[in-house]
C-alpha cells in the first residue's frame, strides 16, 4: 500500500478516506530582450542562430534543466490554502520574530 504525506503540513493523507491533490509546478528560465544589434552585430547572430538551431537537433543534457518540474501531494486543507492564494502574497506563516 501506497502512503501519501501533504508536502506542506507534513499529515499523513488517508486516500481512502480523503482526498489526495497532486500539484505540479513547471518553472521556464526567460531570457531577457536583447540590446539592438548593428549590422555585423546582426550578421554575426544569424550565423549563431542557425548554428543553435543545428545545436537543437541534438538537445545536451545541460539544455534539459532549463526547465524544472515541482511535484507536491497536498491535503485538502492544503489545497485549499494554496488555491486562495498560490504565490503566499497573503501569509503570514513565514514565522519572523517581532525584534
């Protein structure tokens, strides 16, 4: 038998009883704009283009963490907070001292 824990509160989730929620996170890394080029500037990054484009045929494994996949189990206590408020703008649990 399969045991299931809430990644957030750490209680064990009774499948059979409740709930199980699987949240998946995929995170992108974005490049940001590029700086206007002038024409050799340009001739140069066309070549490197087409050189990346042949780069892509044959993916390295470097390539492959570009993106970063987060999988969760949450209870339905959990899911609830998270589905109000996914990015924690709100919380206070962050759990500072007042000095």
């Amino acid at each position: 038998m399969i045991h299931y824990t809430c990644d957030r509160c750490q209680r064990k989730i009774e499948t059979e009883q409740e709930t199980l929620y699987q949240l998946r996170i995929e995170i992108d890394s974005v490049a940001p704009p590029e700086p206007a080029l002038d024409a050799d500037e340009q001739a140069a990054r066309e070549f490197l283009d087409l050189d990346e484009t042949i780069d892509d045929l044959n993916p390295s494994a470097e390539e492959a963490t570009d993106r970063t996949p987060l999988s969760f189990d949450l209870c339905h206590e959990c899911f609830t907070r998270y589905s109000q408020d996914p990015l924690g703008l709100n919380s206070s649990e962050l759990g500072f001292s007042k000095n």
